[in-house]
C-alpha cells in the first residue's frame, strides 16, 4: 500500500509540475503578446501625434491666410491678380 501511495504522490508531482511548466508558457506567452501590443499602441500614439500636429499646423496657415483676405478689405486685390485701374 505505501508503494501505491508513493507512486500515485510522484504521479502528482509529475502532473502538477507538467501544468506548472505548460501555465508558465501561457504566462509567458500572454506577457509577451501584451509586451507586443504596448509597443504597437505606442507606435500609434506617436503617429496620431504627428497627424494631429500637422493637422494643427494646417488650421493655423488656414486661419492666417483667412484674417489677411479679412484685412484687406473687399476692395484689394486678390493675390496674383494686377489691381484694377479706373481707366
């Protein structure tokens, strides 16, 4: 009966490492998919980063050239266009 008991306890011994080591490739697979996917996170970060300021830098030229036309009046010249004469 002991020989049972101390077959069946190694047999358990055995499994129980066997899932440990097969949970700890799933932990570690786990860790690096999310380590993965932080870093493409990041990566869009920085590319939205760069759209929105270029988006930011448009806006800002768009609203200087619209307050220029606004101070000229509606009776300048455009730009690239001669003045016209009263003659």
């Amino acid at each position: 009966v002991e020989d049972v008991l101390t077959y069946h306890h190694f047999l358990l011994c055995i499994t129980d490492d066997h899932v440990s080591a097969h949970s700890s490739m799933e932990v570690a697979d786990r860790l690096t998919y999310l380590e993965q996917r932080i870093q493409m996170q990041e990566d869009e970060i920085q590319l939205l980063k760069m759209a929105l300021a270029d988006v930011l830098k448009r806006l800002n030229i768009s609203e200087e050239q619209t307050a220029a036309l606004t101070k000229r009046g509606p009776h300048d010249h455009w730009p690239g266009k001669m003045p016209q004469t009263l003659f």
